[in-house]
C-alpha cells in the first residue's frame, strides 16, 4: 500500500466524524438488508443480522458514551479543584484536538487561578494570624467564622474557634459586640485573669453572598493610656515643682535670715516673751519650709529619669547582684526569697542601673507586704516566652490589695504606707515604659500579689 493510501485511511479512521458516518452507514445497510431477507423468509439470516444490527447500535453509543464519560471525568474534576487530569486523544480529528486544546487551557488558567487564590489566602491568613490588633468574625448567631491569635489571647478566650457559638463562651461579650454600632470605637473595660484592662472595640458589618457577617477588631490601648497618663502626670508635677520652689525659696531665705537676726539682737529686746515666741515660729516656718523642699525635690525625680543606656545584660549577673544586696535584709527579718530560674534566657537588652533599680523596689515592696506574717515568702521568675525577652514576676503571699488600690497602684504620689513617698512604683512603671516594655499587678485580699514585669 503506497504512503497516500495508507495516510488516507488513517485520516477516515482518525475524525470522528467520518466514524459516526461510517457505523451510520452500515447500520443503515444492515437494516437494509435485514428488511430484504424478511421479505424472502429468510428468517435465520435475518436473526443473524438482527443480532448485528444490535451489536451495531450497542457499539455506536457505546463509542458515543466513550467521549461522553471522558469530558464527564474532566468538568468533575474541575469542579474538585483537581487539575491534574488532561484531554488528548489524536484519532478523533483537527475539530476534537482543538476542543481539547481549549479545555486543557481551561483547566490550566484555573489552576493558576486557584494557586492564586490558595496563596493569597494563606498570605492574608498569616498577616491575620500574625497581627497585633484582635481580629473576630461572627455571624448574626453569634457563630464563629474567623478569629486570630491576638483576640484570644487579649480577651483571655482560649477556646475561641471557628464553629463554635461566641455566646457559649461569653454572653456579655456577644452582648457588646452586638450593641456597638457599626463603624465606632468603644473604649469597654475587659476583666482578664484578676485585672481589668481598657480595649478598643471596632465593629463593621459586611456580607458574603447573602450571608451578614459581624467583623470586630480589639486593640489594646493600655499602654497608649498609660503613656498619656504619666506624660500628664510629669507635665503637672513640672508645674508643681516650677511653683513650689519658686514660693518656698524666698520663704526659706527671709525665714533663715530673721531667726539669726533675732538671735544676734534677742538679748536688747525688752519684752524677751515676744522675742522666744517669734523665734520659735520662724523655726517652725523654716523647718517646715525645709521639709516641704526635701519633699518638692523628691517628686522631681519622676521627671529626671535619665534615658536607657541600652546593653546586652547577664541576668545571672543582675540576679546575683540583687540578691547579694538584698538578702542579708530579708533574711534578717526572716522573710524566704526563692528564686526560679532555669537558666533561660541567658541575657537581654536593657539598662542594668534602671532595671536594677525597678526590681529593688518590687522586692522592697513586697518584703514590707509580707513582713509580720508567719511565714513570709518572696518569690523571682525569671522565664522566656515567644514575642518578649524576658517574662520577670516577683510574688509575695502578703495581704494583698483591694480592688480600690490596684485602681491606684500607680499613681504618682498615692501611697498606703505611712511616711511613704508614693513614687517608687510609678517610678518603676516609667522605667519599663522607657524600655518598651510593661508592668502589671494581679492581687487579691488575702492572696498576696503578683507583679509581672515584660521587656
């Protein structure tokens, strides 16, 4: 057979077509011939025709049923995000190789689509993940759709999960989220462990398809607060100062300046019982004016703290260092100082001098809280935990304070010991907030307190 009969009848054999004709065509011709023989009588050949015809017809849909299963398979597995199967098949013509061209193009523009969408989405996934602000969706019931890390851990909400109802949880958070109206910030007070901590609440309404959705984002703003708060508090004691000493200096002056002269010319004054009394007030207004400079001068060290000369710090060197300093005090007042360090971490950044410093007065003010008990127990931690340095917690088994007194823990000048000077803790606080970092109170009456320190 010569190359062009043979391409011939590989081009019949190939489009389809031309296959469809062909199984018509015979189809038509055994019908034909099936009619011929039943009208001659020839009824065992045309049983024998019968029978093919049928096979014919079998195989005819069989063949169609072929193409029919194939694309079948490819728009399924589409439609199951599988794109790993492909259309070609040479022997059915030019017209089903360019069908397959335009499907197999298909299927590859939604799998660049789909990688497209699986990466954006893992990308907006982690960004949400990651951030700092508290991000949560619920749906009208309360049902949770999206929820990150941050809000669970902001809001102490553990089990907050997709799927489960935020109501089961909370209540009265469900009950906030679904008072504040869309688009305003409320600042809502959320009590977390024993303390209560100021967020920013923002909801927004959105829909997917016909499905509304509640969005909320929870920022914490404490150290925002915090940090206007002492600012406030430097600016007014700045005027204080200014002022005080402005009134006090001359007092002391004229007052130091009319006792001497009462005592050089005491002996020349006739009436010796005017002279003792006025030199006994001016004593007075002098040493009270003294007294209420010591007193002035003391308030303006919260706004002399130097700025931190930041280095690498040892810890085992700072704790050494605070321990050799403090505990022949504490042991002679009988008070345990344990301390629980694994050796982790080794070293951080920070100002030795001030950090020093805000540790002393933690450990002051927690030797005084448990001074008087039976038995007084200091405690240090020292532990590393992901996002932070260094987690520091001094904790006491003291008394403990009320609620009123955490309120004012901080407060620059606030004080419940007597003769107390009220600014070894906000001092402290300045120091971490100069550093970055935060300091936090939990306490209950009777329980003794915590103070947890975070660089």
């Amino acid at each position: 057979m010569d190359p062009y009969t043979e391409e011939c009848r590989n081009m019949i054999y190939t489009n389809f077509r031309i296959n469809i004709i062909i199984r018509i065509l015979l189809l038509l011709a055994a019908l034909s011939i099936l009619a011929y023989w039943l009208t001659g009588g020839h009824y065992l050949r045309c049983a024998y025709i019968g029978i093919l015809v049928v096979l014919q017809v079998v195989e005819l849909f069989l063949y169609i049923d072929r193409l029919n299963s194939k694309l079948e398979n490819f728009f399924s597995s589409l439609l199951a995000d599988d794109y790993s199967i492909r259309l070609s098949d040479t022997r059915k013509g030019n017209s089903f190789r360019r069908l397959y061209d335009i499907l197999n193009a298909v299927n590859d523009k939604l799998k660049i689509l789909s990688k497209e969408k699986e990466t954006r989405s893992q990308y907006l996934g982690s960004m949400i993940e990651q951030s700092g602000v508290g991000i949560l969706s619920v749906d009208l019931d309360g049902k949770i759709n999206l929820v990150n890390k941050a809000f669970r851990e902001l809001l102490d909400m553990e089990k907050a999960r997709p799927g489960i109802n935020l109501g089961e949880l909370s209540e009265k958070l469900l009950g906030i989220i679904q008072k504040i109206p869309p688009g305003e910030h409320q600042l809502i007070r959320w009590i977390k462990g024993n303390t209560e901590k100021p967020f920013s609440f923002q909801v927004s309404r959105f829909k997917l398809g016909e499905q509304p959705f509640i969005l909320v984002s929870v920022h914490d703003i404490r150290a925002e607060l915090d940090e206007k708060e002492l600012e406030a508090w430097q600016k007014l004691i700045r005027v204080l100062t200014h002022e005080i000493m402005n009134s006090v200096t001359p007092i002391v002056s004229l007052s130091s300046s009319l006792n001497s002269l009462l005592k050089d010319n005491s002996m020349s004054m006739q009436n010796m019982k005017i002279t003792g009394r006025l030199s006994d007030g001016l004593e007075a207004i002098q040493d009270r004016s003294s007294g209420l400079m010591k007193f002035t001068t003391a308030y303006q060290n919260l706004t002399r703290v130097p700025a931190p000369k930041i280095q690498l710090i040892d810890l085992n060197i700072l704790l050494k260092k605070i321990t050799t300093l403090y505990l022949p005090e504490i042991e002679g007042k009988s008070i345990s100082l344990s301390l629980n360090y694994t050796g982790k971490p080794e070293k951080f950044k920070g100002d030795p001098d001030l950090l020093e410093q805000v540790l002393i007065n933690l450990i002051r003010n927690a030797a005084e809280a448990v001074e008087g008990l039976e038995d007084p127990r200091i405690k240090l931690v020292i532990e590393e935990i992901p996002g932070y340095q260094v987690k520091i917690k001094v904790i006491d088994n003291g008394k403990g304070m009320n609620k009123e007194t955490l309120d004012k823990i901080f407060v620059p000048f606030f004080s419940t010991k007597p003769g107390g000077t009220g600014i070894g803790l906000s001092l402290s606080r300045q120091i971490i907030m100069m550093h970055k970092g935060s300091i936090e109170v939990t306490s209950s009456e009777g329980k003794g307190s915590i103070f947890e320190v975070l660089l």
